[in-house]
C-alpha cells in the first residue's frame, strides 16, 4: 500500500474516533446534583392572637429563607392545654426542640427538665432590663431569651361610657358600680378570662393586689374583698358566666365587637382590636386600683427555652438569628409587645397614643413570682376564681380550701 493512502487510512481513523467520543460524551447523562436535606427543628407557642402568631411565622420564614441547613417549623398549642403538653413531653423525652413559655412558668419547667445555657450563645441577653431576665436566670446564668414584654391594662369602650356619662373607673368600687350602671341585655358589661389557665391570673392578681390580698393569704378580709367583687358582678349580669369558657382571644373579639363595654387582659391586644374593627373608639388605662388611687398591673412576657439534644445547635442558630436587635424589635411591634431592651424600649411608639401608654402603665407594674411550684399555685387560684363565678359554694368555703391547699404546696416546695 502506498504511503499516501497509509497516511489518509489513518487519518480517517482518528477522526472517526474523535467523532464517536464527542458523541458519546454528549450523549453522557450528567451526574444529579447532591439533595440538601435540611435539619427540622420544631418550636412550641401558646399564642391564639393572629397578630402574635404572624410576627412569629414571619421570622420562621425568614430564617428558613435565609440559609439552607436548618428549617424550622411552629406549632401552636392552645393555652389552657399548654403546660400539661410541654410537662409530659418533658416526662416522654419527646419535648420540642424550642418552646415559648409564659415567663411565670419558666423556673418550674426549668426545674423539671434544664433548658440550654445561652449566657455565652447570646451576649446581648445579659443587656436586658432586670424584670425580664430575673424570670429565667438560673445561679447568673441565662436559660432562656426573652422576646417580648406586656402588662395587664383595663380596655375600655369611650363612646358606651360617654353615652352612660360614666367616668372611666379609678379604683375597684368604681369598676363594679359602672358595671352594675351599664348592665343591659345587648352586651356584658365587663369581662376578664375566668378559664383555668394563667390568662385569668393575669387579668385578675391586679384587683386582688389592689384590695390588699395576695396568693398565700387567700382566706383574708382583703383578699376575700376582690373575690366578693367578681361574685357580685356574676351575680348582677355583669360579668358572665361563661367567662370560665373564654381565653384571653376570645375576650378580644367580644370587645372588638362591641359586646363588651370594658375588659382587663394583655396590652400586646391594641393592635388586633384595630385590625378586628378599624372604626372601634376605644381606649386602655391601668386596672382598677385601691381606694388611694395606687394601681397595681402585673408585667408578663415570653421566655423561648431550647431543649437539651441533638438540635441545640440548630436551635442556637435560630435563636441568634431571633435576637437581633432590628429583627427582634420588628417582631415586638407587629405584636404590640414591650421590647426586654430598655434603649429599644424607650424608642417605641412615640407616635402612637394608646401603645405609648403601655410602656407608662408598665412602669407601675409588678411581676408574679418566678419559683418552681408557681403553676401549681396558679392551678389552685384558677380553681377558686371558676368557683366563686359559678357560685355554688360560698366564698368563706373557697377561699378557706384554697388557702389551705397552697399552704400544702408551699411545704413541699421547702
């Protein structure tokens, strides 16, 4: 064979080979790329207020959006199943990786089953102002991050106290007589949550403050005082019955609508009753208070508490991205809470004329106690609050069974 043609065989070969790898490279099923799975972590809330529920669900999407290790998920609990929820996940081992507790509830969950220390994982904590870190330190430590502040505040409606001619109510006699002067068959004239749960602490520990009373003293003249209040405003229409059925929610949409003349419950509510009734002229002050004058609100707020386990890091994450000042603050706002930062605080609704008055009512406002054995002196006044509204018993009975109960508890908590 001649050198020509050797030399035009092979360089036919060589091309038909590049050709064929090129075809078959092109024809090559390119290698999927690697699925990411994302770690779930899970956080338990309480809250029924849509407004709260969106601050919160806005945060988790934006968490959730802003990397792509960790996706976190909300679950709401109702409130009056709370704690019985969080103490036998906490028995089970089976406890959501976050929870938000109410900030009288902290220690005694604490107690049961340490959250994570965040004194180090979150430096800014220890800025925060003393009645919001007081309710979940342990020995100086931080277990927990408070995300929000509120007080107890008496709603009222102006344009049904205007028409009456009643002044807005100053002391705990002036509450009962301008219930008892605006009682009608169209609307209860007052309300607070009855129901057994911490919300009818909350609206009720103001007028038992006011009288004189307190929790370990139940069975006195000044404690039985504000309980023969609640009594005759049952008795007299006032305040319904079914009050033992309604969480702090639903008092919010009666008011809203227009069922209800006055309420005490949480001042984090302004907002929700301006989007439930945009035209609403209402408007908030200090609970009834005692014969001088001097009121007593109670201050309250959320503790978000990490479980010990295989999440806390991820949880960490979370909760460092939920702390930042400007993000934190945002939350605070949509929700009508107070922030735990006093600069942050301090710069909060100054436009605003009802909401600026939470931060002066605040001011005034005591906390409960921060111990372990809280919810169940809690449990044992929400009992005697339910029974002198049905009335079946009388009120020396009550009083003297409670007393006697909380005695017990107090001994064994030594």
């Amino acid at each position: 064979m001649k050198k020509e043609q050797m030399i035009r065989i092979r360089t036919y070969f060589l091309l038909a080979v590049c050709a064929v790898s090129l075809m078959l490279s092109g024809c090559t099923t390119p290698k999927p790329e690697e699925q990411i799975v994302k770690e779930e972590i899970e956080i338990w809330h309480y809250w029924e207020d849509f407004r709260m529920q969106e601050a919160l669900n806005a945060i988790v999407a934006e968490f959730n959006q802003s990397q792509k290790k960790i996706e976190v998920s909300a679950q709401y609990v109702p409130a009056e199943d709370f704690k019985k929820q969080l103490a036998l996940s906490m028995a089970d081992q089976t406890m959501p990786d976050l929870a938000i507790v109410d900030s009288s509830d902290f220690q005694y969950f604490h107690s049961v089953q340490p959250f994570v220390d965040l004194t180090d994982e979150i430096p800014q904590i220890m800025e925060m102002v003393p009645e919001a870190k007081a309710s979940c330190q342990a020995e100086g430590r931080m277990m927990g991050l408070p995300i929000g502040m509120n007080c107890s505040v008496l709603y009222y409606n102006v344009e049904l106290l205007k028409a009456a001619g009643i002044e807005v109510p100053k002391t705990v006699a002036d509450l009962y007589d301008a219930a008892v002067r605006l009682s009608s068959e169209e609307r209860y004239v007052f309300l607070i949550s009855t129901l057994r749960s911490e919300e009818s602490v909350y609206s009720f520990l103001p007028l038992l403050w006011a009288e004189g009373g307190t929790v370990d003293t139940l069975n006195s003249p000044e404690s039985y005082r504000a309980f023969e209040v609640l009594k005759c405003l049952s008795d007299s229409g006032a305040l319904s019955r079914q009050s033992i059925n309604l969480n702090a929610g639903d008092l919010t949409k009666q008011f809203a609508t227009g069922k209800v003349a006055m309420m005490i419950t949480s001042s984090s509510v302004v907002n929700t009753i301006r989007q439930m009734n945009p035209k609403l002229e209402f408007d908030i002050t200090c609970p009834p208070g005692n014969q001088s004058g001097e009121c007593y609100p109670l201050l309250g707020g959320e503790i978000i508490g990490i479980s010990q386990g295989e999440h806390e890091e991820a949880s960490i994450e979370f909760l460092k991205f939920f702390s930042e000042p400007e993000r934190m603050q945002k939350f605070e706002e949509h929700s009508g809470l107070l922030s735990p930062f006093q600069d942050i605080r301090g710069a909060q609704y100054h436009k605003d004329p009802i909401l600026r008055k939470t931060k002066e009512i605040a001011a005034l406002a005591r906390t409960r106690e921060f111990s372990k054995e809280w919810p169940a002196v809690s449990k044992v006044l929400t009992e005697a609050i339910e029974e002198i509204v049905i009335g079946q018993r009388t009120e020396t009975e009550i009083l003297q069974e409670a007393s006697e109960k909380i005695v017990e508890i107090r001994k064994a908590a030594r």
